[in-house]
C-alpha cells in the first residue's frame, strides 16, 4: 500500500497540530524531512524539519517500525506548531516525497487489514471518539480493549468443539467411535444460555437515538431565556425587559455530569398581532413535540400557560420552574423547582432535575456497546445454534445439525471481520474522522 498522511488534530489554530504517517518505504523519507532521523523507534525526539532545505519549524517525532505500530507498518508522527501556515508546509513537506493524503479512517483500516484491530474492534475506535458521555466510553473502551472480541473467540470455539462432535458421528459411526453421547444436547444448550446472557450484556447503540432536547417555554418577562443563558453559563439569548424580545429558536448544547443534552429557547407565549412574534410563537407550539423534556419558566404563581398548552403538553415530562426568587415572597408557591437566574440559586438541583427527567440511558449490566450490524448477526447465530439444538434433540438429521452449526460460527467470523465482504468495510469505514 501506498505511503499516506493526515492531519490528526482539527485543522485550526491551536497550540500543536499533530501528523500521521504510514506505510512502506515512509521511515526512509525522515533523513529527507529531519535531516536526522530518531536514534531509535518508539522513543520520542526534537527534530528540525524541512522544506526545499529551509526550516518550516522545530516539531516533535516519534518513529514506529512494523509491526510494532497502530496500523502494523512503518509509520511516524510529528508534533508540531498549530499554526495555520506550518500545516499548510508540512503538508507540501510531505507530498514533496510522494506521500498522498489519507482518506477517512484510512489509519484503523489498516490496522484490521494488518490483523493489528479486529472489526469490531475498528469499529469501537469511533465509538471510543464520538461518545459523549462517561458511561458510553467505558462500554466502548471495553470492545477497543478486546475483551469483547476474546469473548466471541471464545464462544466461536466452544461451537466448533460441538460441531466436532456432531460431524465424527456422522463420518465414523460405523466405526464404533463414540462422538454423539448424552451430554452433547445438554452442552449445545448451555452454550446458547452462555450466548444469550453474552447478548443480553450489550448496549445497542442505535437505542441511545438523537441527542435529548430541552425546550424551554413561559410567557413573557419570565426571565426564560435569563435562566436558559444561567443553564449556558454563558449570554446566548438576547435579554431584555421587552416583551417579544426571542423571536426565533436558540439552541446550544449543555454537559453535565456523564449526560449532554441539546436546550433550545423559544419565544415567549402570548397573544399578540406583531407577524413575525406570532410565527416565533408558533413555532415554540410546533416544536414541543419534538422535544424530550419542556421546561416551563414562570415568574409568579400564575401558570395560566400550563393550561393552555395542556393538550401540547400531554405525555411530555414538564419541569415547572420559578424565576427570581431572590425578589422573596414565593416560599409556599408549589413548582418543580425554585431558581434565580440572576444569582444562580436553585441551579444545581434544577441540572439534576433535567437529567432525572431523562430516565437511565443505559441499562444498569451493560458491559460492550453494540451496534445493529452485531445485533443482527448475534441474532441469526442464536437462530442456526437453536435450529441445531431441535435437531439434535429430536434425533433428526445429523447433517443439517453440522451445517447449522458451521453457518452459526460463521456469523461471528463476520462479526470480528473474518472474510468480510469489501463493500461492508467500505460502509464502516467511510463514517471515520480524516487521520483516524
């Protein structure tokens, strides 16, 4: 394969960009760049590096020679300034050489065609960079780990030594060897337990669904969106003491604990005959079904509102917030929460108010996060092993119990990445980020 390169860092400004090299012949291009190559691989060093002969900047190496690599060939990478303009010659540093720029995921799709990565294992490597939260790292870092693949390995071993047995009956049977005894049914029935209770470990990823949203709702002067830009900890809303003031949808996103979540704020409710306030107005009624949960911001007792959105409302989980509590006099009024925006009183309880309202994401014995492809191929291996299971009980015929079998272990050879089909790689692949 041809020497590749990426910029493995954002390409914008920042203290350091970091580039990946790969591929045969790339470790003989370091006296060219360097001047000097590293006195020994794996071991990082200070190099000078250029261009036509001139410095372009002092940067960072660190040399890795096949296999001992990410993706299993030489390969090196450099540290260097974030610059703008020291990306932009090192990249021309690199082609000078041949080198060609590295297309998404390209780096871990080696690493599986060197045997260095299973599929799954590839797959998880995303998993690991798109995760955004605690929980959904750890259920990652598990597959990247390779426990989840030992455990397929495992279970794929454990269906051979049944395959085994059930083919030697088949060829030798009339050779007084003993394959096919009482304990075979009884073993094919706890490896299916075994694969069942495997299955049951893993988190499908398709089940975490879009990110959670958090639509903030109240009528006018409430200070909703004071107490939205609080949630923020920053000035993304426009506040004013004009009533109309969000005319639009504002949206920002929010971390908290192991949990983000989108928070969207809308345009005050109310009756009015200014066009462009009705139509913010109508589209904060529109968008209250998409949301997950509604916060609704008053600044009295009054919650008329609540009422009049009463069929909107039906079947949402609704967070009833009071504002500006620091004003006094609101210690017996009943709300879900009792905040002031001005001084940040309440906040805490009413951040874990939000993430209570979004129930537990994962459940409580996930151990690998998933995804569909994996699901489905567990699935059809658990439907050849049970077909095999009823055959064997039954006495049947032992040669369509022995192809079950060999269909069902195949189903994990695809799911790790034996004799996977290029098209499917070509799929899983393509989602990777540029210099992963």
């Amino acid at each position: 394969m041809s020497v590749v390169y990426a910029l493995a860092t954002p390409p914008a400004k920042s203290a350091i960009c970091v580039f990946r090299v790969s591929g045969e012949g790339c470790l003989d291009a370091l006296e060219g760049l360097f001047k000097k190559g590293p006195k020994e691989h794996g071991f990082f060093c200070v190099r000078d590096m250029y261009l036509n002969n001139e410095i372009i900047d002092s940067v960072g190496l660190i040399s890795f020679k096949g296999p001992k690599s990410y993706t299993g060939e030489d390969s090196f990478e450099v540290y260097g300034h974030g610059g703008l303009g020291v990306m932009g010659l090192m990249m021309d540093a690199f082609q000078s050489f041949g080198f060609k720029e590295a297309g998404p995921g390209e780096f871990t799709k080696r690493a599986f065609l060197n045997n260095k990565l299973s599929l799954n294992e590839s797959e998880s490597v995303l998993d690991v960079i798109n995760s955004t939260s605690k929980k959904e790292v750890l259920l990652a870092s598990q597959s990247l780990s390779g426990k989840f693949t030992k455990e397929v390995f495992s279970i794929s071993e454990a269906i051979d030594a049944i395959r085994t047995r059930v083919e030697g009956e088949i060829d030798f049977s009339d050779e007084d060897e003993v394959f096919l005894d009482d304990s075979l049914v009884s073993d094919l029935g706890l490896l299916i337990e075994r694969l069942n209770v495997f299955i049951q470990g893993c988190y499908n990823k398709k089940e975490l669904g879009a990110k959670k949203t958090v639509l903030f709702v109240g009528p006018p002067n409430s200070g909703k969106s004071s107490v939205f830009n609080r949630l923020l900890g920053f000035e993304r809303a426009l506040v004013s003491d004009v009533a109309g003031t969000t005319r639009d949808l504002i949206e920002s996103e929010v971390f908290y604990n192991d949990l983000s979540f989108s928070v969207i704020d809308s345009a005050g409710i109310r009756s009015t005959e200014d066009k462009i306030e009705s139509k913010g107005i109508d589209f904060t009624v529109d968008s209250i079904n998409d949301a997950d949960v509604i916060v609704a911001v008053f600044e009295n007792t009054k919650v008329d509102l609540l009422l009049e959105l009463e069929d909107e409302l039906k079947d949402k989980k609704v967070i009833s917030v009071l504002n500006k509590i620091d004003l006094g006099g609101f210690e017996d009024a009943v709300f879900d929460s009792k905040v002031s925006a001005k001084t940040g009183q309440g906040f805490d309880q009413f951040k874990t108010l939000i993430k209570d309202a979004f129930g537990e994401a994962y459940k409580k014995d996930s151990v690998y996060l998933v995804r569909d492809r994996h699901i489905k191929l567990f699935n059809l291996c658990l439907e050849g092993l049970n077909n095999a299971y009823e055959i064997l009980q039954n006495n049947k015929e032992m040669e369509i119990a022995a192809e079950e079998l060999k269909v069902s272990r195949s189903r994990l050879d695809d799911l790790v990445g034996r004799k996977t089909p290029d098209d499917v790689l070509g799929d899983i692949f393509s989602n990777f980020c540029i210099g992963k």
